[in-house]
C-alpha cells in the first residue's frame, strides 16, 4: 500500500461482540476519538451482527434493546444481523427493536418475510451513505439456517447469490462496495473469489481475527474477531489513476481504552430496569435441586423430563452442562433461571436409531466426555457434562471397558433396542454434530423455536409431579 495515500474515510468496523457491553462502550469511546480526530463525515462506524447475545441480563431483560442503544449513543450508521439477533429474537420482537431505529441502517439482502415474501420496512438489501465526497455502497448478508428462521417467519437464501444481485444493482450507483458479512470466513473468501466488483467485505460469524487483510483478486478482506476485544479499522483513499479505492486496514485492541461515559450510563439504566423485569417469581419450591455436571442429579433431570414433554418424546436427554449450578429452595425467579441457563439453545424431537443413543450413553461415563470444553453453537457453560435422562433406566459397572459399562438400558421398561427408531426430546446442539456426536446421526430432527430450554425449565417448575419425579434415578450403578 502506498505511504503517500491520502486517508479521505475511516471505516470503523465491529463484530460478534456478543453483549460484552463493556467492551461496546469502549469502541464508542474509540469511534468517538477517531470522530474528533477526522471530523464526523469522515468516519464511517457500521456491525457486523452478534452484537446481541441473550446470555447477558441486560440483554434478556430488555428485549435486545440495551445493544441497540449502545450502537446509536456510539454513532453507527449501518449494522447486519448476526443468527444471534435473527435466531433469538421472535418476529415481533425484531420489529419492536428495529422498527424505530432512525438513522440506523439495517442492511440484509437475504432475508425476507415468509408470509410476504418482502422485507419489512425496517430492512434494506443495501444502502449508500456519502462520506468526504465518496458514495460507500453497503451490502449486508446474514448466515443461511433457513430450516431455523422458517421456523420463525423468515425466509433466507443463499447469501452470496443474493449479494452477486446487490452488487450488480449498485455497482455504477457508488465508488467503493462495502459488504457487510455475518457469513464467516470460508464464504467471505469464495465471495471474494466469485463475484466481481466488491471493494471490501468486513466480516464475522466465525469470530476470525485479520490482524492484517486478506487480498484475493481485487477484494479486501478484514475482520475484528469476537467479543469486542478489538475494533476495525479501514482507511479509504482513492487512486486516481485506476479510479479505484485504496485501503490501509488494521484492527485496534480495545482493552487500553477507557468506557465513553455515555455509554456506560446506558448500560447501568438497563441493568436496573433487566433486573426488575427479570425479578418476576417463577415457582416457590420447598426443597433445593442440586445440579452437577459430573452425575446425575434433580435439577437435570428436570430439565430432561421438560424436553421429553415438551416435544412429545419417548426418552428426554440433554448434557448436564447446560445448567451453571441449581436452585435453592424458595422463590425461583426469571432472572436466576437465566442466570443458570443462559445458553439461547432449543429444544429438538430427534428420530434416531437405538445404537445411536446407546454410544451416546456409553461416552457419558467416560470422564473424557463429561469433562470435555465445548464453544459456540449456543452454548454458554464450561464443559460438557454427562446426561440427564428421562423415559430411561441405565444399569452400569463402572468396572468394565470403556464403551462396555453398560450392562442394561431400558425405555420406559422395554430393553432398548438397536435398529428400533426412537423418539428423542433433546436439544438442537447435538444435531451440529457437537458433544455427544452420535446423536447427529438421527433419521429426522424437528426444531422448536423460539423457546429456549430455561423456558422448558419454568414450565417444569410450575408442576409438583416433576418436581417429585426429578429426584428418581435413572442410572444405577453396578459395580458398588
């Protein structure tokens, strides 16, 4: 890159921040330094999506509405929609967010309204925005889970034909085409490679750091990796002898930054107004339910037992892991719910064979399994745990080989059989082929949504019957 180039825009870019709010307020105070430094209309501050992650009470307790305020008090001008905003968030409840979002493009070409077929009035496929004499022309583009997002009333489609689209359609209408990309990197380079006539694409999703930027062909390639430990950082200048953009791109930590105080005042107003929302009572229970990862135990069996009723199923099976710790005896609210189980996962009906749910069983007695560390696809505990069942009596001898110990498994008193398919109510987790794998090898996976399992648990909770039931065994052990 040439050190002569002149600097007309700086392109502040952001992604999978996943409501590390703290980290958001230290961008805003970033963006801000770069604004008083270039002057406003030459700075351009856009997301790339995940800004939201439910996990977080500011998040739950407002309805994504913290993220948004955050990304308008620090001045963005466009974002995209990550799967956590697009796949968490009902229909309703992205129009609520977004609905009223002035000055704040929402940019995703490849989603529409099932029903209409349209976008609703809230979502562009792309937008201009003129900054210091140049027209930036922003394409954005979401990941393609269009089984899940039916499921929620939108249709998706294959994101790099639908940006192809967008590109041809504005090409001659701006100087320099910004893609906006929650699409990981994989397809940011085939998008590269395939379609003619991208400047830039700054992208997400698969939490990617380009401490320095790719080039393939005539495409640039940034990204900022996750959780806003860093912020992008694009310099745009123009070549005036090709009549093409320039680009000097980095990415900045933000942790020497301090948190712009504004935005700070943000956070602590919906974390008051979080915890009153989410300090609704769900049940009041006699006794504590204990919860392990390592064993068996009430708490996990309840949610087992929730997830078998809930889709219908002849057996419930979930990993332990998905529960931080158990609940005392007393006065259950919303909030501690989502403190123990804030992983924004759904509950699935699996149709699986009786082998496959047999070697899922037998990995849940091996230590390897059960202490096993497990990122992303939702999950938002430590490892994965053991399983809790329901609908099922395993008799084990800790004493025998590994993916031998099991001496008998019972479905609901009938021996469980190996070619027989069984009804499974589980998680959608297993089904991306994540923890316990073989249970990716179902014959038919049916997804709910957009419940999560913590609203499995507060169903459980308000019925004495599964209170009682949770504390029943169903694996024993043999060899003691």
């Amino acid at each position: 890159m040439p050190k002569t180039m002149q600097t007309q825009v700086v392109l502040l870019h952001s992604n999978d921040i996943h409501s590390r709010l703290e980290n958001a307020a230290r961008i805003s105070a970033m963006i801000a330094e770069e604004r008083r430094q270039w002057g406003a209309d030459r700075v351009l501050a856009i997301d790339c999506g995940d800004h939201m992650d439910r996990m977080r009470m500011e998040s739950e307790g407002s309805g994504g509405k913290v993220n948004l305020e955050l990304l308008r008090e620090a001045g963005y001008e466009a974002v995209t929609l990550g799967n956590n905003e697009g796949l968490t968030c009902s229909a309703d409840m992205l129009e609520q967010l977004y609905g009223d979002a002035a000055g704040l493009a929402v940019v995703c070409a490849n989603m529409s309204v099932s029903s209409t077929g349209e976008r609703p009035e809230w979502m562009l496929p792309h937008a201009f925005i003129e900054k210091n004499g140049l027209t930036i022309g922003l394409i954005g583009a979401t990941a393609n889970y269009a089984e899940f997002y039916a499921l929620l009333g939108w249709t998706t489609t294959d994101p790099l034909e639908a940006i192809r689209e967008q590109v041809a359609a504005i090409r001659g209408r701006c100087d320099v085409i910004v893609v906006m990309s929650h699409l990981g990197i994989k397809l940011d380079q085939e998008m590269a490679q395939e379609i003619e006539g991208i400047d830039l694409i700054v992208g997400g999703h698969t939490h990617h750091l380009l401490e320095e930027p790719l080039r393939i062909g005539m495409t640039t390639i940034c990204a900022a990796g996750k959780f806003g430990d860093y912020l992008g950082r694009v310099e745009i200048g123009w070549d005036s002898e090709t009549g093409r953009p320039l680009f000097r791109a980095s990415c900045v930590p933000t942790n020497a930054y301090p948190e712009q105080p504004e935005a700070e005042a943000v956070i602590r107003a919906y974390k008051e107004s979080a915890r009153q929302a989410l300090s609704r009572v769900i049940a009041d229970l006699r006794e504590p339910l204990p919860a392990r990862t390592d064993a068996e135990s009430p708490f996990a069996n309840l949610l087992a037992r929730g997830l078998r009723r809930w889709t219908g199923a002849e057996i419930g099976l979930v990993n332990t892991g998905q529960l931080l710790g158990g609940l005392a005896g007393g006065e259950v609210t919303a909030g501690e719910l989502h403190a123990l189980c804030p992983s924004p996962i759904n509950p699935c009906l699996i149709m699986i064979a009786g082998r496959h749910v047999r070697r899922a069983l037998e990995e849940a007695l091996l230590e390897e399994f059960v202490a096993k560390p497990i990122k992303g696809y939702g999950f938002r505990g430590e490892v994965l745990g053991t399983l809790a069942l329901d609908g099922m009596t395993v008799r084990y001898d800790d004493r025998r080989e590994p993916m031998n110990k099991i001496v008998s498994a019972l479905v609901n008193g009938e021996p469980l059989q190996e070619d027989r398919i069984y009804a499974v109510g589980s998680i959608d987790m297993f089904s991306f082929r994540v923890g316990y794998v073989s249970l990716a090898d179902g014959e038919s996976y049916r997804y709910y949504l957009p419940e999560f399992i913590r609203d499995v648990i507060g169903y459980e909770l308000t019925m004495e019957e599964a209170i009682t039931a949770c504390h029943r065994l169903h694996w024993v052990d043999h060899s003691t």
